[in-house]
C-alpha cells in the first residue's frame, strides 16, 4: 500500500492549519489502521535550523507512524491554461503518494498547466488542489470535492468559502477562480474565460 502524505505550509519558520492537519491524519490512520491516537504535527515537527525566513513546503510521510519529513523552498506557479475533464473513474478519498490516476490525466493533456475533473457534469476538483469560485459575492466551492483539503476545510469553519453543487454550464457566471490547497489560499485567483472545456486564466 502507498505511504500516505501531507503538505503543510511553513511560512517564516511558523507551522500552518496544523488543526485540520492532525485531523485528517486522525480520520486516516482510524480508517485504515483502526489507530485512534491523538496524533499531533505539533508534537511531531522539528523545523530544522537551515529553514529561514520565507516560505516553504513542509512533506510529511506517513503510514502507521511517520516515515520521513522534508522541506523544500516553495514558489508559488500560475497556471494559464486549464482543462475541463468528465472523469467519474477518480477516486482519491486518502492522501496517498500514490497519485498515478491524476499524473495519467496530466500526461493526456500536455498542452494544459491543470486539469479540473468533473463527475456527472459537477465540477470537483484540479489535480493538485480544491477549487473555489468567485460569484462576485461570495466564494464558493464544490459540495463533492476528490479530497477533502485542509485549507478547504478552514476557510469553510471560517465562513470565507460556501459549498455549493457546481456545474460546467455555471462556469460563466463565476468572476474569478482559485486553486486553494495547503500552500494556496483565496488571494490566489485569477479571472478567467471558458471556451470548449479550457478555462483560459486572464493576464
């Protein structure tokens, strides 16, 4: 079985979300271990002294205990280009290593930055991240994501994000888009227009 994963954001030698974090390591290792530990990131992450100022990708891997933590300077990428894709056979309930079904999708569109896959005609989510939709009002992200993320899960406590069920067709009537995950939040969206399933990010 794959090792599962978590990326956490480190931002000027700070830790962030650990709450969301540490509960979904929790729901993990209960679902596939049965293991009902308090587990905490807190109690489990030295930030090593070459990390400085800035911000950078904390890798945590994982099975029924810690296998190894990484950081990495982090950048943020910008995509321009990204394809809409019906594809009901993804599945990704865990955050396994194993992401072969996503990298399979990338590689059929090489001409694309991401794609965002959609189940029944609802948007769910891009390969890396959940997606949020900006309706001139208010943010809105889709009631049935792949995975649920964590920084997803924060800005809905926070009631900065609503769910709502989201269709290709509703696309036009969204102002901005952002691809949130650990890394990346809501300041982070770009305007966009959609023509023969790309949505093509406005400079």
């Amino acid at each position: 079985m794959s090792l599962l994963f978590e990326t956490i954001k480190c931002e000027n030698r700070q830790l962030h979300n650990l709450k969301y974090h540490d509960l979904r390591v929790r729901h993990s290792l209960n679902r596939l271990f049965k293991i009902n530990d308090d587990f905490s990131f807190e109690n489990t992450i030295k930030i090593p002294d070459w990390v400085g100022e800035g911000l950078y990708r904390c890798r945590v891997s994982y099975s029924r205990n810690i296998e190894k933590i990484d950081f990495f300077p982090y950048e943020y990428k910008h995509p321009k280009k990204i394809q809409l894709v019906e594809d009901k056979s993804i599945k990704y309930p865990l955050k396994f290593e194993d992401r072969s079904s996503f990298n399979h999708l990338l590689n059929s569109f090489p001409e694309v930055d991401d794609i965002i896959i959609a189940q029944n005609n609802y948007l769910t989510d891009s390969t890396f991240a959940n997606i949020a939709l900006f309706d001139g009002v208010k943010w809105v992200t889709s009631i049935t994501p792949i995975l649920y993320g964590t920084k997803r899960s924060f800005l809905l406590e926070n009631q900065m994000l609503f769910l709502d069920e989201i269709y290709i067709k509703d696309l036009k009537f969204f102002k901005k888009i952002a691809l949130i995950n650990a890394m990346r939040d809501l300041d982070l969206a770009y305007q966009f227009e959609v023509s023969k399933n790309i949505i093509s990010i406005k400079k």
